[in-house]
C-alpha cells in the first residue's frame, strides 16, 4: 500500500531546503508529500510570521511542485501543534493498516525525546529522517532515543509500505545549508534571499513586510 507521507514545520519561511527534502521523500517513497504548516509549533518561540501568513508561503512555494500538497488541519485544528495528536487523527481517518510516515529533519529527531507522548509516535507512524548539515545521526543520538529506535532503523523505502507504521527510514539526499534562521537574518540585514527561496516567497514577503526589522530598531 503507498505510503500518507506528511511533512510538518513551522515554515518560517518555508525554504529550499525544506522543499529539497520534501521532493527526496516523495521520490524515494513514490507517493505525494502532505505539507502541514503548525500553528503553535511547540519548544520553539513564537514564529515571526503568523499561521496564516506561513500557510500561505506553503503554498506559494508548492504551488508548481508535483507531487506536494498543502494541509491545513494543524491551523484548523489550532492550539499546541503536537505532532501525536495529528497523527492520531490521521490514523482514524486513515484507518489501521494504511502505511502513515512524518517526514523530518536530523536535527528534528535528534531532539525527539522531548516530543509530547514521543514514544507514541512510532505506534501510529514511520519516521522519515532526512540529513541536515550539523546534525550528525551516527554517534550523536542521546541514549534513550538510540535504544527507541535501534530496531527501527531502515533503509529500504520498501519497509515502510509493508507495514503502517514503527519503521524509521534514513534518507541519504544532498545536504541544503538553508536555514529559515539564515533567511530571517538576511532579510533583517537587507540582504537578498532569492537564492534561499522557492520562486515567489521573496515576493510575498516583500508585499507583506514580513521579517523587516522595527523602524528604528538596532541590527
Ligand atoms: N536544510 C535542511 N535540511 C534538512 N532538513 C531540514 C532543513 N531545513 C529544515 N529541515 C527540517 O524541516 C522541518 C521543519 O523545519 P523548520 O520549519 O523548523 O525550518 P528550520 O530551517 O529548521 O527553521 P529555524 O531555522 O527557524 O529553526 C524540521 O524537521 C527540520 O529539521
Ligand atoms: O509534538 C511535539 O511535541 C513536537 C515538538 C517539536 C516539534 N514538533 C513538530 O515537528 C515539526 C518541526 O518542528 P520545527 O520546530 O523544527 O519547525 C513541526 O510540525 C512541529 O509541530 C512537534
């Protein structure tokens, strides 16, 4: 059965690299890539741009990319966006035996243990775990994660659609340095950004002022 891959993230803005993962998960797994922008992101402090404004970088960005789509259910849901809660609703929706996958990025994972109701997760989906420049998955797992994913580890896209979820997939794609910190410094600094973002994003945050320094304010 294909796998319902989804791929949360605060998008803040949404970047290159965020779409560089993306599109090497759709292609290894051959199936289409849920995008689900948070609305309260949880453990990070409260993004520069609003949920609605995030959404719609989504879908700026995604716009004329195969095989990505938008979803909103973490803005319509509201409140904490904790990741057990979305994949439990999409495991009612989905049903039992539907192969389920969150997609994220090494240093996501590296921080996992700290999720809501962590050990949970792997009861209701497959991770995806895509390398990310800085954040090393060889010898820098904490204890308690390495033990809770020892036996799950993979590397064949094909485990994770024979069963509907406990499996975490290594994906070995090209690294992107693209950070949506970098962009937000960037721009604080006036600095061009076309090159960190998907065709369209600049625009938008040009027309809406997004992550322009106060007037007045020190850099
Ligand atoms: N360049 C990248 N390579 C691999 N994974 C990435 C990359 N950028 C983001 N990710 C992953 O995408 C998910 C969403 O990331 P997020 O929206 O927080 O972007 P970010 O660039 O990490 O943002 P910030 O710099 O504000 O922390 C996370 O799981 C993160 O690990
Ligand atoms: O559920 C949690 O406790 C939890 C803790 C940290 C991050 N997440 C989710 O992981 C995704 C990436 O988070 P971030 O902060 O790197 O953008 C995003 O969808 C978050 O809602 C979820």
């Amino acid at each position: 059965m294909d796998v319902f891959l989804v791929y949360g993230g605060t998008f803040d803005p949404i970047h290159r690299g965020h779409l560089a993962i993306a599109c090497a998960a759709r292609d290894a797994l051959r199936c289409t890539v849920h995008v689900v922008p948070a609305s309260d992101p949880p453990h990070r402090a409260p993004p520069g741009a609003d949920a609605g404004q995030r959404a719609a970088m989504v879908a700026i960005a995604i716009a004329h990319v195969p095989g990505l789509v938008l979803d909103r259910r973490e803005l319509q849901r509201g409140g904490r966006s904790y990741t057990v809660e979305t994949l439990a609703e999409l495991r009612a929706a989905l049903g039992p035996r539907r192969p389920l996958a969150w997609l994220v990025g090494a240093d996501s994972l590296l921080g996992l243990s700290g999720w809501h109701r962590w050990t949970s997760l792997f009861d209701l989906a497959h991770l995806v775990v895509a390398e990310r420049p800085g954040s090393g998955l060889d010898d820098a797992i904490p204890g308690v994660l390495a033990d809770a994913l020892r036996a799950r580890w993979t590397e064949r896209p094909d485990d994770l659609a024979a069963a509907p979820g406990g499996r975490v997939l290594r994906l070995r794609q090209p690294l992107s340095l693209v950070s949506a910190t970098e962009v937000r410094a960037q721009l604080a600094r006036g600095a061009p950004v076309d090159a960190l973002l998907p065709p369209g994003v600049a625009a938008f945050i040009e027309a809406t002022g997004l992550y322009r320094p106060a007037p007045g304010a020190s850099l």
